[in-house]
C-alpha cells in the first residue's frame, strides 16, 4: 500500500473513536500486548514519560517536548487526536512520522493486524512505540487518549508519569463522578515511579495518594513546590510572561510562554515539577532550555488550537475546549469582550453533556450554528434547538467553514469571532 491507501485502511477499516465514539472503545488490553507481542515489545525499549488527564495534557505533553528538544534531547511525542494530518500525533523533535515508513509499517504487518483486529487507537500507539524505537529517541512523552487505566499506552514503564486536571468527561465510559473518574486516571501510576499531580483538587487528592502509596511511588502535588504567577499584555496576547517560584529550593524562573489559556498555569506547574523530576534521573535540563522551549512551543511541536488565533480584524480566536471543566477556563475570555460584538461558531459532537456547557457561552452573543465533518457531530437543528433553551439565538449554517465565513462577513473589524464546542470544529478552520 502506499501512504494515501495506509491512511483509507487506518480511517475506514479500524474502528476510531472520534467518529464512531464508544464502540471503538476496548475495555482491556489485549489488543495492545498482542500487537507489543507482534512487533517484539518496543515499548520496552524506549523511555517514556506517561500524561493523563481531562484537561491540559496535551498542553502538558507539548510543553514537555518543547523544553526537552531545546536541551537537545531526540524527543518523541504521541498525542491525540491530530487536527489536519494523521501524522501530527507521532513526532520526533517536532518532525511528523515518515509517510513512507508508515505505509511499509502497516503494510508489512497488515495480514497479522487484521488477525488481532485492533481499534485505530490501539493500532496507532503500537505504531508510535514502533517508530520511536526506529527512531533511536532519548525520551518520549506518551499522551492517553481516554482515561488511563485500559487506555492503549498504559503498557508503558515510564520514569515519571503525570495526572492533569480531573473533570467530567466520557463519563458513559470513565464514570459519572470524579472519585470514579480520577480512579481510572491513576490506573497510570506504576511501582516506584515519581507522579506527579499538576492540579490539587481536594476532593480527589486522597485517590492519588493512596493509590501512590500503594505503589510504593512517590508523589509529588505540583503546587505543593511551584507556585506559578502569570502576565498577559492583553486577554488575546501571544504569549505570556510566567513567574515561577520553587518554595522548596528558593528556585526562581522567569520567561515567556506562547500558550496562554488561563489554565496554562497549572499545566506549568507540572510541567516545572517534572522537570525537576528529569533531572535526578539523569537528565541536563537548565533554566535556559526551560525559557527557551517555552517560548518556542509552538514552532518546536507544532502545537495548534490552544487559545489559538486565526486572525485579526475582526479577531478571530478558536480553541479546542470541549467539556465544562476546559469550557469553564475559556468562556470568561469571550464572555467579557467588551470592545464590539461577539460572534460564536459553534459545533458540538453529540455524546456531550449539553445541558452543564451551554450555560456557560454567553447569551449577548450572536451564534453560527454548525456541525463537524464526522459522524458523531451533532446535528445543527438539534444543536441550535437546544441552545434556545439558554438563550443563545442565532442560525444554522452547512458547514462549520461556511459558518464562520458568514460570522467574518457580518464582523465589523472590532468584534470577537470564537470558534469552538469541539476539537474537530477547530480543526476545520485551523491552518
């Protein structure tokens, strides 16, 4: 096969979670040890740091690959789900994985894959150890894709792992309180492996704990250590300048970061506790690479969607939030716009607690109903009949890009255009 029928068996033929929603979902593992099995255990050969979490460990994962190429690390990075190109979620120090390596991959192994019949996320972290271990990488970071516990990656030993922010997410399938939810999160902590726990919230911290302790694994609550103060110039700023405090060391750092959601402080937070972590195990990790691949990650990862900004006059912002807890942390921002109209296209996918995230966008503003380009987005009418209902007027467009050409053309240049509600409506506008 050559790469353009490599991605049509990968899309068609597995089942893949983001269009088809929980039946791609395994509740196990066998699946990943039988294609580890297969392709002689190359998750054992690469050393990994392993991030879960709702919220912020993409941002984590991201900011993490940054600082460790800027150290001069070869850093692999696994995250999901991409927004343009498949091969976004497997990198090597910002490099997307070869076309070329990825069509011989599947198609050297096509007759054993279609034996084992794995979902397109297990058949994609398989690839990812695969390729890493090709690639001769120093470290790489391993994002879950959902929960923790049976996600496919959890079959890695890392050197350290990390939990983000707990929230109400995939609850048909993670649990429909947080103590349930962030107990499939520490499925991740492992034997005397360092976790660290980004963001204290007291009603879960005793799960982390005592799983830890368990464990034997020591665990480090990221706030407990780093107290982290952040600068914006203004609400849609580029970047932001980060004071970071280490109240154990009397450590101070001081630089800029080109991701600036609210909720990045918490996720620095971590990323800062990691880092410390890294370097009693060896790792050369200065204060100059942590400014450095802060600054730079966007250029450095490729890292796109974060309280991202497609353009100005009328300003155009758009970012990948999709559940309350993420939604939570944003809408502030657009809510309190203050300088013209704000505009919001809006697409949904249709397992979403409607009825906890449509409170929070704001009913001033005028809305560009829309749905996703994938199976499970979420019918436009409905959409829109259901945001009636807190009062969020608006009209339904075809598509989410022809929404949000409307949204520019009825723009005067000093409005606000947000686009959001899922990853894959942002994905559609993003360059």
């Amino acid at each position: 096969m050559n790469y353009t029928q490599t991605l049509d068996y990968l899309f068609s033929a597995l089942p893949m979670f983001h269009r088809i929603g929980p039946a791609a979902y395994k509740a196990n593992l066998d699946n990943t040890y039988a294609l580890m099995e297969l392709l002689d255990n190359p998750h054992k050969k690469i050393k990994c740091i392993h991030i879960a979490g709702t919220n912020g460990k993409g941002s984590t994962s991201n900011m993490l690959a940054s600082i460790l190429q800027e150290a001069g690390y070869k850093t692999g990075l696994y995250t999901s789900p991409h927004l343009k190109d498949f091969r976004e979620r497997i990198r090597v120090s910002g490099e997307m994985a070869n076309e070329e390596w990825i069509a011989d991959f599947v198609t050297n192994y096509k007759t054993a894959f279609d034996k084992i019949q794995p979902s397109f996320f297990e058949m994609t972290t398989a690839m990812a150890f695969a390729y890493f271990e090709y690639m001769k990488t120093d470290i790489n970071i391993i994002e879950t894709g959902l929960g923790g516990r049976l996600d496919s990656t959890n079959v890695i030993h890392p050197i350290v792992s990390i939990i983000t922010n707990i929230g109400y997410d995939h609850m048909n399938l993670l649990g429909d309180t947080l103590p349930k939810i962030a107990g499939e999160k520490a499925g991740i902590i492992k034997q005397n492996t360092p976790t660290i726990i980004s963001e204290h919230q007291e009603e879960i911290a005793e799960i982390f704990t005592s799983k830890a302790n368990e464990l034997n694994a020591p665990i480090i609550f990221a706030g407990d250590n780093w107290e982290i103060k952040t600068t914006l110039i203004n609400t849609f700023s580029e970047s932001m300048i980060v004071d970071a405090t280490n109240h154990s060391n009397s450590t101070s750092l001081h630089f800029s970061c080109n991701l600036t959601g609210p909720y990045q402080a918490k996720n620095i937070g971590g990323v800062l506790a990691c880092i410390d972590e890294l370097n009693k195990h060896d790792f050369a990790i200065s204060e100059v690479h942590i400014q450095s691949g802060m600054q730079n990650i966007k250029q450095n990862t490729g890292f796109k969607g974060r309280w991202y900004k497609l353009q100005d006059y009328p300003l155009v912002m758009c970012d990948t939030a999709h559940n309350k807890d993420g939604l939570q942390q944003i809408m502030p921002l657009v809510r309190n716009y203050s300088q013209g109209q704000v505009r919001v296209v809006l697409g949904m996918v249709d397992d979403k607690d409607l009825d906890g995230i449509l409170p929070l966008f704001p009913s001033s503003a005028l809305y560009y109903f829309c749905k996703a380009d994938i199976p499970r987005g979420l019918d436009a009418q409905i959409l829109k009949e259901k945001a009636s209902k807190f009062n969020l007027q608006g009209n339904i467009y075809s598509s989410v890009k022809d929404a949000l050409q409307n949204a520019i053309q009825d723009a005067s240049t000093n409005d606000l255009i947000f686009v959001g509600g899922s990853t894959f409506t942002v994905a559609e506008v993003i360059d």
